[in-house]
C-alpha cells in the first residue's frame, strides 16, 4: 500500500476545489481539450453536473467538502497508475485517494487519450 503522509492528506483535504479548478482547466486547453471534456470527466467521477460544480467552486468548498458532496463513479477503482509519484490504487487515505483520481484523470484528458478510456467504458 502507499502510504501518504497525515500532513500530505491534510493538506488535499483542506486544499480548496475552486483553488486548483483553473489549473485544471489550463492544463488540459494547453494540450487542445476542452473545459466541456474537463466537466466531462470531473461528472464521470463526481456526479456534479456543470451548475452543481459550478457551486463547489462558487462556495470555495475543501477538496474534503468536495468530496463528501460527491456520488464517487462505482468504477472509479478502475483508475490506475502514477500520479504524483503515487500508484493511485493504492494510496490508503480515502480522500487523498480520490483527489489523486481526479488528478490522474486530468492528467489523462491532457495526454490525448481518449474519452472512452478515460471514463472506463471499454
């Protein structure tokens, strides 16, 4: 298992979704995708339709809040590999465990890989 330090896992829980949000969205359009495929995917993992994360962002809600307000996609396991210099499926922490899904699935969108694999459909 990965073991994340309680200071690394408090960081993300206390880190704000609407402070990483922008880098999010700059990342993928610097590699010629779109905000609509980002919110494409955040809904795959979270549940939140465009004015549900629209709110997240507005209410400056923890990645912790973030997380307890989302319906985690049942095939969220399916996401594997290394982000951050952690292997995603086996990070320990729950919270820090999803943060890192939708990091990795970020990182996905921006490398160019299709959105049937990213969303795990096939």
């Amino acid at each position: 298992m990965a073991t994340t330090t309680p200071d690394h896992d408090k960081r993300i829980a206390e880190m704000t979704f609407a402070s990483v949000y922008p880098h999010y969205v700059a990342k993928v359009q610097k590699k010629g995708r779109t905000k609509a495929e980002l919110h494409e995917v955040i809904r795959w993992l979270t549940g939140f339709d465009d004015k549900t994360l629209n709110k997240q962002i507005q209410d400056k809600v923890t990645f912790e809040e973030f997380f307890r307000r989302a319906k985690i996609n049942p095939n969220a396991h399916l996401i594997t590999g290394v982000i951050c210099g952690y292997r995603v499926e086996q990070i320990e922490n729950p919270l820090t465990q999803k943060a890192r899904y939708l990091d990795k699935l970020v990182d996905e969108l921006a490398k160019g890989k299709k959105m049937e694999k990213i969303l795990r459909a096939g």
